[in-house]
C-alpha cells in the first residue's frame, strides 16, 4: 500500500508540474501552520509579493496557511516529491531529523531575542537545519514564534510556588513536558486545535506560549491572567524541496534565497514589534500581566536545570555548551 501510494504522489506531482509548465507559470506552493494575520502569514505574503514581483509573475506563489496542506508528515512528504516546493515547521517536529533540534527545546537558554538570532542565523542553526538534505529537504533559515509565557485562569502567578498545582497545556515535546513538570505544574498534552475549546472549557487551567499566537487565537478571551516568564523559545523552520531548488536557474534561485531572507527579517520585526503592541492592548481585555523579577526568575530556571541533565546525553554536552558560548559572545 506505501509503494502504491508513493507512485501515486510521484504521478500527481508530474501532473501538477507538468500543467504549470504549460501555462507558462512556475506555481511555489507553500504551506505554514498559521492564521493569515499572524506575523508568520504576513511574512509569507510578504514573500509571495516580492517573488511575483521580481520575477514579473514568472512564478506564483500559492499558500496555504492554517495547515491546509495537511499536518507536519504531509508537509514532509510533499517537499520530497516537490508537490509542496515551500513549507514551515517547528523544531520540535523535526528533532526525528536531528537531536540539535532539540537544542531549542531547553528552557530558560535564551536571554533575548539578540542571543536567539546567534543561534539561528550561525553554524548551529544551520547545521542543524544540513540534517534534512539528506532527505530531499533544505532548510533555508528561521523564522519564529517568540518566547513562552504563563496564561491561566485561576490566579495571577508570581513566584514558583504560585505556580504549583496548576494544569498547563504542553505541546508533545518531552522537553516542555519536564520542564513544566520540573517547575510544578502538571502538563497536559492537547492538540492545537482543541486548545481554545479546552482553555474555555476549563480542562486546563491554562497555557505556556507566545503572546502573538495567544492574541492572533483569542487566548486572553479564556485566560485572563499572564507571568511573562521567557521560558522557552520556538523558532519555525522555513524548508524547500531541493528538487524544486535544484531545477532553478542561477538567477531566479537567487530571487527566491533574496526573498525569503528579507521575508525572514521582516517575521522577526513582526514579531517582536507585536509583543509590544500586544502588551499594551492586554488591560483592555482584562487580563492581568506580571513580568517575574529577574531574581525569581533564575530560581525558575534553576528548577528546570534537570531538564539539560536528561536530554543532555540526546542533544550533546558540546552542543549545549557551544550553544551557551555563543549566547555569552564568547
């Protein structure tokens, strides 16, 4: 049945390539798992513009946002048969590739957003990203989601013990689990798609994310308590099908790198300058924000220092502490 099935992807993306071949335009399609007015959906339209721009509709990039194409195996396997020749996907997904990945799953590792860039834009992010090659993939950069922080709807947390008790929706990364384990609270794994329902409904009393992707999903409707805690960064891969590269000529490869990394900026802009904007729009909706003191702060990441101890073996000593090295401008 995979062998029909993998026949029966290769046949449809001749198809497909073969019909754009004949009206004269090369169609990218490119999948991404947000909404439109994410700054990740702004940045790929972004994107669509500048290729259909500068290759004077040559190329037409459709997208596919909110997970349209279908789920992270589907993006995968589309980008090896080229019928996706763009797609985005967190690191947590692709740790199967690469235990570097997992990298970004430590928490409390990033001061700032400053010290998250060296690591994405260096050696480690990008070596990180050559595991997939092998498999038909590149990883052109990354983009991001931001820092996570601590919503809930039972009580305005402060200090550690503030948080003990509570239920958090966790994704299904292992690290995220013992980290929320590590600092009290109990985890609970819940697919994305069901998290407002569950937040609303009060199977969890809340969750550890990001403030665009808790604005852009209306999480302050249902949590109207948020810690900004900075625990964890989530970074999102951008990827393209190395057949679909490879076919390229020199100059319009070099139109579709230019655009994507003047795409990747302005993500990044976005979503920093929105964190801000956020910020100040949350006593509106009534929610309550605290920013942990730097002291209480480094007691929570003391408690999670565990957490590098059990994944330290999977991810590399050396990595980590390369990773540390180049966070401190060493």
């Amino acid at each position: 049945m995979s062998r029909i099935y993998t026949l029966l992807i290769a046949f449809v993306a001749v198809i497909v390539m073969t019909t754009a071949a004949v009206a004269g335009t090369t169609v990218i399609k490119l999948a991404h798992p947000n909404v439109p007015q994410h700054p990740m959906g702004q940045a790929f339209e972004k994107f669509k513009e500048l290729v259909e721009t500068r290759t004077n509709g040559k190329f037409r990039v459709d997208i596919y946002d909110s997970s349209k194409f279908g789920n992270f195996d589907a993006v995968v396997q589309g980008l090896q048969y080229n019928m996706l020749q763009m797609g985005s996907a967190s690191t947590p997904n692709l740790a199967p590739f690469s235990d570097d990945f997992l990298l970004f799953d430590l928490p409390f590792l990033f001061p700032d957003y400053e010290s998250t860039d060296k690591i994405t834009d260096g050696p480690i992010g990008m070596n990180a990203a050559k595991a997939l090659e092998k498999t038909g993939i590149i990883g052109l950069g990354y983009i991001e989601i931001g820092f996570r922080n601590l919503w809930n709807n039972q009580r305005t947390v402060k200090t550690l013990e503030d948080a003990k008790g509570l239920k958090i929706r966790s994704t299904p990364s292992k690290a995220h689990i013992a980290t929320l384990k590590a600092l009290g609270m109990n985890s609970t794994p819940i697919s994305w798609g069901e998290v407002y329902t569950a937040l609303q409904q009060k199977t969890v009393d809340g969750i550890d994310i990001d403030l665009n992707l808790a604005w852009y999903n209306n999480f302050p409707e249902v949590n109207n308590n948020l810690t900004m805690v900075n625990s964890l960064y989530s970074p999102h891969l951008v990827m393209i099908s190395k057949r679909f590269l490879d076919s390229l000529s020199a100059e319009d490869k070099k139109i579709i790198l230019d655009s994507f990394e003047e795409s990747k900026l302005y993500e990044r802009k976005l979503i920093r300058e929105g964190e801000k904007e956020i910020m100040a729009k949350l006593a509106d909706k009534g929610v309550t924000v605290y920013t942990l003191t730097p002291e209480e702060r480094a007691r929570w990441a003391e408690a999670t220092a565990g957490v590098y101890q059990e994944f330290e073996q999977r991810i590399g000593k050396d990595l980590i502490e390369r990773a540390k090295a180049t966070i401190a401008g060493e």
